[in-house]
DNA sequence: ACTGAGCGT
C-alpha cells in the first residue's frame, strides 16, 4: 500500500520517517521527496508498507501526529497514473 | 540559512 505523508517538517528525513513506520508494521520502503533545484526537502514523501493492516494502522495513528513540532499528514496516496490511458 | 501546499528523480 503506498502511503502519501506530507507537511513533513524539512529537517525530517527518510531514516527518521522509516522508522515511524516501522513502529506500525513492516515498511517496503520509504521515501521524502526531494526537490531537484535546491536539493532539499519538499516537505512530504511516500510510505510502501507490504501489509495493508499495518498500514492503515500506521496512517490512523501517524496522521496528526507532531513530529518535529509540524503536525504531518498521513493518507493513502492516489493511484499512480498509468503511463497508457487505455481508450 | 531560508520556506509551507501538496501526490514521487
């Protein structure tokens, strides 16, 4: 299950998200978006957890959670869009 | 060093 975390505080980074996650559950992965200009953090990143258990526990939990001093947000991320739109 | 809506080099 992909996981959209975002108003991540920009000293976060991904060894600190992943081990929130890990709190929860197995986590597939995890990843803070980095803008490619500056080099730094954009605030928010993605979460694969392999157990969709886990992972909606991670999200009920996480979500409004302070970390950092900044209140993240925790959903599920929108379906990836496909490279083909099929007509 | 800094900033703050939003779905990924």
């Amino acid at each position: 299950m992909n996981i959209f975390v975002a108003n991540l505080n920009f000293k976060l980074q991904e060894d600190e998200l992943l081990d929130l996650f890990e709190n929860f559950g197995e986590v597939t992965s995890a990843k803070i978006i980095i803008d490619r200009e500056t080099g730094r953090s954009k605030g928010f990143g993605f979460v694969e957890m392999d157990n969709d258990d886990e992972a909606n526990s991670a999200i009920a939990d996480l979500n409004g959670q302070e970390v950092h001093g900044r209140e993240m947000v925790v959903k599920q991320a929108e379906e990836r869009p496909r490279r083909e739109r099929r007509f």
